[in-house]
C-alpha cells in the first residue's frame, strides 16, 4: 500500500485563503436591513411612549393639585354659602324692625335715621358676600371645567400609551422574527463560505502533484482472529470476540510493558531505526520492560469482560511519531478485513 505525499497543498490553500470568497447573500443584506429598520421604528416608539408616559405622569399631578385646590374652594364656597344665609337672616331682622319703627308714631327722627343706617350696612354686608359668593362659584366652576379637560386628557393619553405599547408589541414580534431570519441567513451564508473554502481545498487536493513513498518496512498483524478492523490516520483498532496470543510483529525490545494510566494495558516495543510499535487493550501482558522479542513471539493474551467485541489498538511510530499504520501492515495480513 502506497503512502501519497501532497506536494504544493499549503501554498494552494494559502492562495484559497487570501482569495475573496463570494457568495449569494441577497438574502442576508435583506434580513440585516429589515432588523436595523424595525430596530430604529423600536427605537422611535419607545421615546414617543417615554415622552407620553412624562405627559401622563404630570397630567396625574395636576389633577391631583386641582382636586386639592377645588376641595379647600369648595370648603370655602360652603362657609360663604353659611355668612350669606346668615347676612340675609340679619338683613331681613333689621329691615322689619326699620319698618315697625317708621309706622310707629312715637319713634323720634333721629331713630329712625339709626335704622335706616342698620339697614343700609346689613344690605351693604349682604351685597359683599352675594359677590364674594358668586365669586367663588365662578373659580368653582372654572376649577371643574379645567378638572375635566384635565381628566380627559389623562383619558386620551393613556389610550394613546396603550395603542403605542400596542404597536410596540407588534413591532416586537416582528423584530424578534426578522433577528432570527437573520440569524438563520447568517448562518446559510457561513456555510456556503465554508463550502467554498472546502471546495477549493478539494480543489488544491486533486489538482497538487504528489510523490509517492514507500514505509521502511511492513508488520504482520498482531492477532490472528479478528472480525473487523477501523483505521485512523495514526493507528489500526482490531475488533476481536475470542480469547487469543497477541504477538509481536517483528523483532525487538519491550520498553514498557503494564498500565499506563487510564489507557488500560499497553505494550511498546522498540525495534531500532527509531521505529517502535504499541499494543494496547485488555491484554493479559506476558512480557516484561527489557525483555528481548522476535517476531511472532507471545506477549499477551486477549482478555474478554462481555459478549460484545473488545478493542486491540495497534500504532506504529517512526521518531515517536505516529504513522499511519495501516500503510505499514503487509497486505497479505490485512486482505481478509
């Protein structure tokens, strides 16, 4: 199995890079526009509310002080109503004993003249509070008629909040709609982006020329009865439902051989020329650090906890980097998976 090396691929994908990607994003402009013009009608509606909010807040206050206002006239109205009916009583009082005291033939001039004076301060009195009562009753009823214009006011500036907050509602919805539309767009358009970097990378790919290589050497496998196998780009995973010999794939040395964290049980064998190969699974390990192998020699057992398969992972490593191992499998070894 050839190993293909990708000759030029990094400047080709550097030029991918640095080119302009264009897509189709009619779309995304729309959806971006459509958001920023509900955002400013959002925008636009929120300060009308704010400023009718100020109007109603201070049309509530003045109501409020006109009903104070109107309750301490009206409290006075009813105390003039009172000095009225009382100048009116005293008026009628004087006025009858004027009237007796002028028929009276015994009463002297100069008594009935004391009378008609009384007579003349009580009407003088009289008249003064009928005006201070008609005064008050014309501010009461400017006080009224101003307390209702105020109330209606109120009335029509609070349906006017509730048919902005209304629009605002709406707006909202639809705001909220557009974002996600928009995001949505976004979303289609990084894609597409993507797809056409991918594009031009598979591009670069195909196009690159390439330099075949051979590996150094090739390895049989490390067990003989497997089901399956799945190859990565670094190591080979045998698939195995028996208990059965793991054995070394060529002469060498075991330069570790146990637990390795929470990797489970791992054998590594250096077989010179910076080349090193690594078991690792439920083994029972037979081998020990230093020990002196040769190829097809035991080093441990398969080991099985249920029915299902189990996992034997096997790397080659070449100046401890991982190779892609499959490549290094003889093929005579891998022609039944």
């Amino acid at each position: 199995m050839r190993l293909a090396v990708i000759i030029g691929l990094t400047l080709g994908f550097a030029f991918t890079a640095a080119a302009a990607v264009k897509v189709r994003d009619d779309g995304l402009a729309r959806a971006r526009s459509e958001v920023m013009e509900l955002g400013a009608r959002l925008s636009t509606l929120e300060k009308e509310i704010g400023s009718k909010n100020n109007l109603y807040i201070s049309s509530v206050e003045q109501i409020k002080q006109f009903e104070g206002d109107i309750k301490l006239y009206r409290d006075k109205l009813v105390e003039i109503h009172g000095q009225v009916r009382a100048a009116q009583s005293e008026n009628k009082k004087i006025f009858q004993s004027y009237l007796i005291e002028s028929e009276n033939e015994g009463t002297e001039e100069w008594q009935k003249k004391v009378h008609l004076e009384l007579l003349k301060q009580a009407q003088s009195k009289l008249k003064n509070k009928e005006t201070e009562l008609i005064s008050f009753e014309n501010k009461v009823t400017e006080f009224d008629s101003k307390l209702t214009a105020l109330k209606t006011n109120e009335e029509e500036l609070s349906q006017v909040i509730q048919e902005l907050e209304d629009r605002k509602k709406v707006a909202m919805e639809l705001y909220l709609a557009k974002v996600q539309n928009k995001k949505l767009a976004e979303s289609k358009v990084q894609k597409q982006k993507l797809n056409v970097k991918i594009e031009e990378v598979k591009k670069a790919y195909s196009q690159a020329p390439v330099v075949e290589k051979r590996p150094d050497r090739y390895f049989k496998n490390p067990v003989a009865d497997f089901s399956t196998y799945t190859a990565s780009a670094k190591g080979v995973t045998f698939k195995y439902n028996s208990i059965q010999p793991v054995r070394a794939v060529g002469e060498g040395k075991v330069v570790f051989a146990g637990d390795l964290a929470s990797y489970g049980q791992v054998v590594l064998i250096d077989h010179g020329s910076d080349l090193r190969t690594v078991l690792l699974g439920k083994m029972d390990i037979k081998v020990k650090k230093n020990d002196t192998v040769n190829d097809g020699d035991i080093l441990a057992y398969t080991q099985k906890d249920s029915k299902e398969d189990e996992n034997l992972y096997f790397e080659v490593r070449k100046k401890n980097t991982a190779q892609n191992t499959i490549l290094w499998l003889d093929q005579n070894g891998v022609s039944k998976i």
